[in-house]
C-alpha cells in the first residue's frame, strides 16, 4: 500500500512517463527511495520509452512552420481532432452557407478550419483558437479564450455569415461564454459540435437543434457527440 509521499512520487513517474523526456524519467526514479512500492523499468521498456520520445522530438520539428501538417492533440486544451470525412463535411457546409463571397469563422474548430483551406485556400475564414500553434496562419489566426468571451477584436461583431463551433469543455459555463461570443460575430447561423449531453445547453444558449450528421473523431470518445444547426443544413444531411 502506499502511503501519501509515495503516491505523490508515483503519480509524478507516471507524469513523467507520459510528457517527460527519459532523463526526467530516470531523475524521478533515482529520487525515490528504495522502498518505495512502485513498479521497476527494465532497460528494454527505457529503450521503447526512449525511441517514442525521439519520434515525437521528430515530428514536432517536422510540424513546426508547416502550416499544411495539423499539430498533434494537445489532450490537456482537451483537443480531438475531427476525423477526415467529417472535418470535409463541416467545411463543405460552412463554404456552401457562406456563399461565393460571404466569410466563415471557425471558433476552437481548427481541424475543420485546416480543412477548408485545403479545399478552398482562397477562402474568407478565420480560426478562432486558443493554441497558438495555428499562428502559423498568420492574420487567419485570432486569439480566442472561452472565458473570455468577448476579448476580440471589435470588427468581429456581425461578420460571419456561418460559425462552426466545437467548445472545448462539456461543461455549462464553457458552453454559455462560447454562445456569446458566436452572438457576437454572426450573422444568425451556427453548427455547433458537442458531447450529446449538452442538447439542453446548446437550445438553451444558442436555440439550435441536433441534426441528423454525426461528428466523428480519429480516435472513439468516449462522449457521445452530436452536430447542432440552427437552420436546415444542405451538405450536412447528404450521405
């Protein structure tokens, strides 16, 4: 059984195991004591830990000013990208409201944004996002805090002729900070991606209803997800 210190020390190996580098890793180990009750690393699982810090190490100098390759889930921001088929569906309908000349915001949606730009790089979008990796799409970019809801620019108000949305928490408060700020830079329409459990928050808030699309993601959440429109949808509903 552990006691309170060595659950701490534990819960901090396994900290490091996840995030650190395998130097922290062996630091973290080697300030623990000998009787501590937690489990040995053999050389062999140091050297795997070691060859899958070196491939992350790699791919993030690979991402880094290259606006075409998506950074990877950052799962603390409680970031889970959109598989293709889907990120494609939400950018199709966004550019199909939008119309030839009418502008798309895409709030804490990054992988339906990168999307549009793929299909459609001439078009007027912006991402409105809290990771400042997605800078790297310089005047697309705008900063944006869902607990602060309106800290954006003033020439927001009213813009966008359709805002697709996906709050970053399934919480109430998240939910109702981000319906003030997608009020704020519409023009009256929205799709908006949330955990099912939240259909009451998302009428409530912004008046949308679920529709019959299903959001997927690269990896299965656990959260059932659901799309939510506050119009009849044209791309959305075609299988």
């Amino acid at each position: 059984m552990l006691h309170t210190g060595d659950s701490v020390n534990f819960r901090c190996l396994l900290s490091s195991l996840l995030r650190g580098t395998l130097g922290e890793i062996l630091t973290m180990a080697d300030n623990l004591d000998e009787d501590d009750d937690i489990p040995q690393l053999s050389a062999d699982t140091l050297k795997i830990l070691q060859q899958f810090y070196d491939e992350q190490s790699a791919l993030h100098d690979k991402q880094i000013g290259n606006p075409d390759i998506m950074p990877q889930e950052d799962w603390q921001l409680s970031q889970f990208w959109y598989n293709d088929s889907t990120a494609f569906k939400l950018a199709e309908e966004a550019k199909y409201v939008a119309g030839e000349n009418g502008r798309m915001a895409f709030l804490s949606a990054p992988t339906a944004f990168k999307k549009l730009l793929e299909i459609s790089p001439s078009s007027d979008a912006v991402l409105l996002e809290y990771d400042k990796r997605f800078a790297i799409h310089g005047d697309k970019y705008i900063f944006y805090d869902y607990k602060n809801p309106l800290d954006i620019p003033r020439d927001l108000e009213k813009a966008f002729d359709i805002v697709v949305v996906d709050p970053p928490f399934l919480s109430e408060r998240c939910l109702k900070n981000t319906a003030e700020t997608v009020k704020f830079i519409w023009k009256g329409k929205v799709i908006l991606c949330t955990g099912e459990i939240m259909e009451e928050y998302v009428k409530k808030y912004l008046g949308a209803e679920v529709c019959s699309f299903m959001p997927q993601h690269e990896r299965n959440l656990a959260n059932e997800f659901r799309c939510y429109t506050n119009y009849k949808t044209v791309v959305l509903e075609q299988t």
